[in-house]
C-alpha cells in the first residue's frame, strides 16, 4: 500500500547546529546597522581560488543586489525542474535546496523593495 501523506517531520534537532545558529544570531544582532549600505561598491574577488571568473570592482551594491536575485531565480527554477527527476530522499533534498533558495530570493528582493534611510 502506497501512503497519500508523508511522515511528519520530527523534532529532532542537533545541539551543536541550535548552538551555533544561536551564536551567529547573538553575533548578528551586535553588528551595527550601516544606513550607507548601497552606497558601497563590490571589490575584485574570484569565485573560487583556481576560478577563471571573478567579480568585478566598482559594481554598486544595488546592481549587485538585482543581479543575485536573478541568479537565485536561475537557481530556484533549476532546481524546481530537478525535483521532477528525483525520487525519495533525493526529491527532498532538492525540495529543501528549493526553499533555501526562495528564502535567500526574498531576502535579496526585499532589501531591494525596503524604504530607503536618507
């Protein structure tokens, strides 16, 4: 017999991973708030040390915002795509890389959608 609903997910959660996420909000919460954010320009860095792409200077947080949107888009749509392929514990990783992306959309669209400070 094939089940309609899945398990619930459980409440299982590893202590070192809830004591680091609190470390890092505790971290994030002390860092203070810099209203000039889009003003700051991106500085030359590869994508990774043996990379033959880097990004360049001199692009405004702004464009570089909207630009990683579209990126996370790109993800989101490939992945959405993947997950028709996948089945069982793959069809959930990738849902779970799904939602991570969305999340991270949201969070990149918003601070471009968000009032600006004068």
């Amino acid at each position: 017999m094939k089940k309609i609903v899945p398990d619930p997910p459980t409440s299982y959660r590893d202590p070192e991973l809830k004591a680091a996420n609190a470390t890092l909000r505790v971290t994030l919460a002390q860092q203070p708030v810099d209203p000039a954010l889009f003003q700051r320009n991106t500085q030359a860095n590869p994508v990774s040390p043996d990379s033959l792409f880097s990004v360049r200077p001199g692009i405004n947080a702004e464009e570089a915002l909207v630009h990683v949107a579209l990126l996370l888009k790109c993800a989101e749509e490939v992945c959405d795509e993947t997950t028709q392929q996948g089945s069982g514990i793959e069809r959930g990783l990738i849902w779970s890389m799904v939602h991570s992306v969305e999340m991270a959309r949201a969070v990149v669209e918003a601070l471009l959608d968000g009032p600006r400070e004068p």
